[in-house]
RNA sequence: GCGGGCGUGGUGAAAUUGGUAAACACAAGGGACUUAAAAUCCCUCGGCUUCGGCCUUGCCGGUUCAAGUCCGGCCGCCCGCACCA
C-alpha cells in the first residue's frame, strides 16, 4: 500500500533546500520590475499565535505568487523590539529587558522558519539593536533641525499605571491602549512630532490610495478632521484690552448668539480662579467629570458665569456673558466658542439650562420666517437666513462667505481651516525605547547630541526596583557635558514611543547594513512597498505615523516618496469557540471532548461544558491554540491550507479542529492522486498533446482552473482559489481513475494542479513536483498561462425562463444561432407546458446563456 | 449623533458584478472495504411535494424581460469616531 505522505521530513528537506540556496535573497535590480510584500513586523511578545500565522500565511501567498510572474520580490521580516512588556517581565522575572526579547526572537524566529515562508532572513532587522536606532536618533536630529519636532510644555496625557504619557492616538474612551486605566492630565515639557504640518497632505493623500480599504481611509479621514470655519474675536467690555477668540464652523449663525463659553482648561478660565473660590470650584468639578463615553452623554450642560461681558461684533450695545462650560473642550478650536442656541443642540441645552435666549436665524425652506420657532430640537439644516440684518434671504453657505469677508474687513476674525489632528507626542518615561539624543544644558537649553556621537545607547545596568523612570534613576548614565558649550548637562532621559520605530523600518529594510538611515538607491527602487498586510488595529496609529514619517523624511532629503504602502491589506481575526466548566471557569479547547451523545464535555472527569461564544482567542477565555502545535501535529502546508481556505481573508474566521482535519485529508489526497499516477506518464519537459475528445476535457478543464485560481490570486480571494483547486482536484482525480485520457493531458494535469498549488502549500509542491521527475526547484517555475482556446467550451447549458423563472436548460453547441436557439428552448418539455395556451409577447435571447419567454 | 460594513442552508461560505441561488468545504446520516478500528472510496444532505414540479437570499415597496446583486423605506447586527463648536 502506498505510504502517507511524511510531511515532517518533507518539509524540513525543503525549508533547508531553499536556505541553503538563498532562493529567497532579493537583490536590487533596476532591470526588473520590484515587488515588495511587508507583513507588519511582530512584538517579540514570547510565541507566534494564531493572527501571526494568518497574516505571514496571507503574505507567503503573495510572495510566492508574484515571484513565479517574475517579479523582483522582496519579502523580508524583524522585529519591533522595544516596549513595555520586556519591562514588565524585567519586574516580574527579573531578567533583564534585552535578554528577555533576543531570547522570544530566538524562539518566534524558529516558529516562523517552520511555516516555510519565502523570507529572505538576510535584511533581518530589530528596533532594539543600537545599529538601527542609532538611525532613528540621526532622523530625529534631522527632524529637529527642520523644526518638524519640538520640545512643549503643556497638559498631556497620563497613564499612572504604566507610567508614562501617551500620545491622543493612544487614548481610547479616556483609558490608556495598553493597560486601560484612566488617563490623567499632567502638565509636562514633552518632544512633539509635528505631524499637524501635513495635515491637509495627509487628507488629500488618501484619495489616491485606490489600492487601500475604504475604512482605513475613512477612519484617518476622521481622526484628522478637517473642518471649515471662521475665528471670531469678541472684545470685552469695560477695560480688559483684550478679546476672546473663539472658532466656529457656523459664523453664519453669528445674530443668533447668546453667549459664550471656554473650556475650564482655557488660561482665562485659569485667571478667573485665582482669587475666585466658586470658580476654581467649578473648573475642579469638570475636570473631575469622566471622560467615558456614558459619562459624557448623559452628563447635562453646566456653566459658571465668569461675569465677564464680550461685546457682539455687529449688533451695537448688545453683550454677551461669558461662561465657563463644562462641554467646551481645551483641545479643539480655541477652546472658546460662541452660542447659538437655535443651531446648535449643545448650545440649545445649555441655553434652555441658563434661561439665554433662542432666536432662530436659519429658517427652513418651507417655513414662515415670522412665525418659526426652535423647540426641544435645534435646527442645523440648510435655508435662508433671518432676523440677521444684511444676511438675510441668504443661504447659509453665501452668508458664511459673507459674514467672513466682514469679519476680515473689520479685522475682528478671519475665515480658517481647522483639524481635529493634533501634534504627536512622542517621549516616553520608560526604558526600552530608544534614547532621545538631546541634552539639556542650562545656558544652551536643549541641545541635540552631535551625530559622530550616535548613537545613545541604552545603559545595560539597570534598576527596576522603584517606580519611575529608570533611566532618570541611573546614577552616572544621564550626566555629559553640553555639546554647545561644554558645562555640565544632563541627558534627555525619555525614550521615543515605540511607534516611531515602526514608522520607517519599512524603509530601513532596503538598505539594513547601510551607514546612512536608508541608502538612497536602495529606497529609490523598493520604496513604495506595494503589498502590506497587517491588522485593522493599525488603521490609525502605526499607519497614519508612518504616513507622516515618510513625508518628514523627504522633508529632510532622505528619500522621495510621499505614500509608504501603495498597498494595504487587512486581515480578520482568528476566533475560536469558547469552554465553560460548571463553575464558570474557562477551559482550553484541549481538554474537552465530545460524549458518545455528542455532548461537549471535560476530558478528565467528564463533567459537562458549555459552549460559549465564538471569539478572538485570547489567554484571558484560554480558547487559543498554539500554531506551532499545529504546525507539529499536520505541518505547515496544512496549517496554511486550513487557514486559508474557510473564510476571506479579511474576514473573521473560525479555527476549527475538523477543518484542519478537513486540510490534511486534502494534502495527502494530492499527495496520493500524483504518486499513485506517475507511471505511464510522457516524459518531463515532452511537448504536445493529445486531442482525443477525453484528453482535450481533461486540459479545458485543467486550464479554466489556471484562469479562475489566478484571477483569485490576483484579488486576494484566496477562499474561492482554495474551493476551486478543490473542484480541480475532484475533476482530475475523475478523469485520471479512467484510462481514457492520454500520458502527455495526464502529466498536464498533474503538473498544473501543483503549480497551482505551490504558493499554498510550498512543501508538498515542492516535493511532487521532483516527484514528477523535474530537478528545477517549483519555486524557480513560472506560474502557468492558461491557453485561451482552451476556455471556450464547445456546448453550453441555456437556462430556459418563461417570465424570468427557471423551467428548464438545455445543452446546445457554443455559438448557436438566435432562432436555433429559441426553437429548440420551445421543445423543453417544462417549458412548453408553463407557458400552456397563453400568448409569448417577447423572446429574449442572451447568447450562450439564457431564453426567456415573456408570456 | 457622524462615518464604514454586513444580513444567503445545521455551519464556514460561493454566485464570472443584473442572467440556472446554495459551487467548495465542515458537520450529520447511510453504504462499501476490514475479524475490528483507523485510513480510503461511494451515496444523501434548504423547504414543501400528489415525485410532474413548486417555493426559497432579514422585512416592505420600486426599476427591469430578468434582482441575492440596482434604487427608496424599514428592522437587526458588527466596527471606528464623538459634547470637535
């Protein structure tokens, strides 16, 4: 009896095979046309999981694929190595941070080599090793002096328990990314990237990545937030020299203000506490407020009147009172606005709360201006203006042009461009990042360090007994005299947020020995990455940094590009269903089992589980399953089938014992079908073919299957190549049981379902295809051309309608004649009999496909 | 509230973008081989049916010879953002 295919042996044999040979080392060459695959590098968090191996699986596919249509593929693979984790187990473990990660790159490196993907390991790359961000703090010396980073003091974003401040894109409903504890407002001289200078580049930009997802580029859309308006400057009345400048999208509305109000963070509202208890009060009170989002909305609209009075800038003698609100947010506009209570449901709430009054200025187009009237609910659509002196009859976008050139005129606001984005924030009080390259000197102020002194490296002795920063901690590392003047200075002793490590590592991987951040001729022709891949949990921060990390270099002459990844692909989750014991516990899928009645039970001691939810896997829910016993129990090549096959790739799916059982019962069928038919094959490299009618089935059928699984390729729909490969085994398995086809369709058939195959499941393409008598490596093969004359078939199935509803088909040679056709729909038997004695108005004939009969 | 997406068998899904709905797989059931099991192979598998067929893509309506697909209105679910002035 034939053997099982020995997928351990087979695979280590060829995973050797391709390392030994560099098969998968890229070279520049302009002579060919590049493809860069970039699956987003992993956090050497300890062990691959299930995401891991989905979107390395997802990449594979595109390397191997365009590699066999020719391309110059570049594919290569590090590691994001800094971060709070490899701290954190400093604590816990008391090992140090550096060995803590080169020792989980050590173990996912050997995790990954055993998928068999097409990397070439030569660009290998970590973000913790001084040869590449000494790169990173000559980029940042750069940036600095473009003035694209700075140095500020102001509130910032807090997080006490990881100890650190965090960047606004790290913030999510008020909590930190990473430990989910409320956010505290510290006030700190912090390093900003100033990303808000290309703001609106940013925006315009996102058109043209045609080749993104739409909710990506919704999303940064979003987060950058561009709105037009207008600053208003409302002068105060009595002495104060002064005004209030406030932002407003709605200057249109100006008649119907009522007041106006600042943040409680605005410095007037600071100036007014001191000396006012009540106030002071107030501001303490929200600032107190939660910032979840239940907080926020049903907390009412509150304000203090500060007493202050501003005058309206086109109505003589009327004032407006000042309030500080609790709505009113520091961090958007001036965190000053105007009221009009009529137009706005935030400022009709608080109008209603504080007695103001509501007078419409807006009237809906089908409304009577004299009688319209604001209720419960402001009125924010279009229609023509009123009780607004020479705005009236207006629409609201000719009066917002309008009320703007007069505000311009008289030098009391201006029209204005404003964004949501604000300015990166990225130092970091914590040790394993890349050290600032800055020194503070007390007569120079911040001075970066000189290049030849590149790089900063991170002290190795180091103490993670106390809390705080444990750089600012080290006895000796942070003192060195002053690059300016030479006095006594002391270190900057933050770290960058790690995310500026994964801002241009894309870039680095062109050149990773190179003396210089990037070499140019090396960006210059793998530079843009065409294919990446990665998580929809990057569609805002690591994407939209790297977005402006790109420009600021280009800014700063060291490459020419604008957009990083003309390509983006995102991958879903990878969820598992969920065990509960009776006590609630969660139970890892390994220890249950199914009962001879099909219940779901504990292996142990048969105690009876119920199944919860299908979802993300997860430590917290125990429903993971590690790849690498996957990979040790079916192989890799099952593993990826698997993974591929049940779900679109940018779907969740559901990992499912039976489904890779389902897999591995497919590979060793392939494996079977090819060697149980190797003998009486022609020979390989043999030219021509058969054209008896069996043999020429066989290729139309062999060669629809190249059309259909390389259009799915093309459009990552590798579901849909999986099923059809599915369908194209099952028809040569069919055609080869007979004898009725001839040795060189035979050798076709076989040959192609491999190829086919190989970017699937590289292994066993690998091995069948030496198998089938060929010393070239499949990886070197192109990929199959399917031969056009071969996709026409020579008979067609109508579907014959009688008023659009099937009734019958019928088989007619291609290409049959419109009145042949309708005739011979009339014979089917069903049909006839539908249509009975009625009359058939009309006949459509769509040829090679349908009839129907519109009665 | 704003933005994006989705809704098809027991399950994951497919439908060449308006042209035979449910391909392919998983699960389930039946059978063959075997002393037995594993492996393998074959058959059935949306609903109803008088076995001729008829019906079926969240709900209602529309366009069309023809709608899962396009348009309008509901209902439900998922994701992102949000007192953003």
């Amino acid at each position: 009896m034939a053997q099982r295919y020995n997928f351990r042996e087979t695979e280590l044999k060829w995973q050797s095979v391709w390392d030994d040979d560099g098969t998968f080392t890229a070279e520049a060459d302009p002579a060919k046309p590049k493809y860069y695959v970039l699956e987003m590098f992993p956090y050497p968090s300890g062990r691959i999981h299930m995401g891991h191996l989905r979107c390395y699986t997802l990449g594979d596919v595109v390397a191997r694929y365009k590699r066999s249509q020719g391309f110059n593929v570049m594919h290569p693979m590090g590691w994001d190595a800094f971060g709070l984790p490899a701290e954190n187990a400093a604590m816990e473990k008391n090992v140090h941070p550096a060995e803590w990660t080169y020792q989980n790159i050590a173990t996912m490196r050997d995790q990954l080599r055993a998928m068999g993907l097409s990397i070439d390991w030569s660009r290998e790359l970590a973000t913790c090793d001084p040869d590449y961000y000494r790169h990173e703090q000559a980029i940042f010396i750069d940036f600095l002096e473009k003035d694209l980073v700075y140095r500020q003091d102001g509130w910032v974003n807090w997080d006490p328990v990881d100890h650190t401040v965090l960047a606004n894109e790290q913030v999510i409903d008020g909590k930190g990314w990473r430990s989910g504890a409320p956010i505290e407002r510290r006030r700190l001289a912090q390093w900003f990237c100033r990303i808000t200078a290309y703001s609106d580049e940013l925006l315009e930009a996102l058109g043209e990545l045609d080749r993104w997802p739409q909710k990506v580029r919704a999303m940064q859309e979003n987060w950058i937030g561009r709105s037009e308006g207008a600053y208003i400057n409302f002068a105060f009345t009595g002495s104060r020299p002064d005004s209030l400048r406030v932002y407003t999208t709605r200057p249109d509305t100006i008649f119907g203000a009522s007041f106006c109000a600042i943040a409680a963070d605005h410095p007037l509202a600071e100036e007014i506490a001191t000396g006012n208890d009540a106030a002071a009060d107030f501001i303490e009170e929200c600032r107190q407020l939660g910032t979840s989002e239940e907080a926020i909305q049903t907390a009412d609209k509150r304000g203090f009147d500060t007493g202050l009075r501003v005058k309206h800038p086109f109505i003589a003698g009327r004032e407006l009172p000042v309030y500080i609100a609790n709505f009113v947010l520091m961090g958007y506009g001036t965190g000053a606005i105007f009221g009009c209570p009529a137009h706005d449901q935030r400022d009709l709430d608080f109008a209603r709360a504080y007695d103001l009054p509501v007078l419409p200025v807006v009237v809906p187009q089908d409304a009577d201006p004299a009688s319209f009237e604001v209720g419960a609910e402001a009125f924010t659509g279009d229609g023509a203006l009123a009780n607004s002196e020479f705005l009236d009859g207006l629409d609201v976008e000719a009066a917002k042009r309008e009320i703007i050139s007069r505000l311009e005129d008289m030098d009391q606001g201006e029209g204005a461009l404003n964004y949501r984005l604000r300015d990166w924030l990225v130092s970091r009080q914590r040790y394993w990042g890349c050290p600032i390259p800055v020194i503070h000197c007390e007569t120079c102020g911040a001075v970066p360090v000189r290049k030849d002194d590149l790089p900063v490296v991170l002290p190795d002795d180091i103490d993670f007994e106390s809390p705080g920063s444990p750089l600012d901690r080290h006895p000796t590392w942070k003192h060195v005299p002053c690059p300016s003047c030479g006095a006594d200075a002391t270190r900057d002793t933050d770290t960058f947020d790690t995310f500026m490590d994964s801002s241009w590592y894309f870039a680095r991987f062109c050149s990773p020995d190179a003396e210089v951040p990037v070499a140019r001729k090396d960006v210059d022709y793998w530079l843009p990455v065409d294919q990446y891949i990665g998580g929809i949990e990057h569609a805002i921060l690591h994407l939209l940094y790297s977005r402006f990390f790109m420009r600021a270099m280009r800014d700063t002459g060291h490459l020419d590009l604008a957009e990083p990844f003309a390509g983006l692909f995102t991958q879903g989750m990878v969820n598992h269903a969920t065990y509960r014991d009776e006590g609630g516990e969660w139970l890892e899928p390994q220890s249950v089992m199914q009962d001879e009645n099909g219940a779901v039970v504990r292996i142990d001691n048969k105690a009876p589980v119920t199944v919860g939810r299908i979802e993300k896997m997860s430590k917290s829910k125990k429903n993971t399953i590690d790849p690498t016993d996957v990979i040790r129990d079916y192989g890799a090549d099952t593993a990826r089938w698997f993974i591929l096959s049940d779900s679109p790739p940018d779907r969740d799916m559901e990992w499912t014992d039976s489904g890779v059982q389902g897999a591995f019962r497919f590979l060793n069928r392939v494996a079977r079908l090819v060697t149980k038919n190797l003998d009486g094959l022609v020979p390989a490299g043999h030219e021509g073919f058969e054209d008896d009618t069996a043999s020429s089935d066989l290729r139309r059928d062999v060669h629809k299957a190249i059309a259909d699984v390389t259009a799915d390729l093309e459009r990552f729909q590798y579901n849909r190549a999986v099923a059809r490969l599915y369908e194209m085994t099952n028809a040569v398995a069919t055609a080869l049981k007979s004898d009725a086809c001839g040795p060189a369709s035979r050798r076709e058939a076989l040959e192609t379902l491999v190829r086919l195959l190989s970017p699937m499941m590289p292994h066993l393409a690998e091995e069948m295809w030496q198998s089938l008598g060929h010393t070239s490596h499949l990886c070197d093969v192109s990929w199959p051309v399917a031969d056009q004359a071969l996709l026409v078939d020579e008979s067609v199935t109508y579907a014959i309608q009688v008023n659009g509803k099937l009734r019958g088909t019928v088989d007619l040679p291609a290409g049959t004649g419109k009145d042949e056709t309708e005739a011979a729909a009339r014979q089917v038997p069903n049909v006839a009999d539908s249509i009975g004695d009625q009359e058939i108005r009309k006949v459509i004939v769509v040829p090679d496909k349908l009839v129907n009969f519109v009665v």
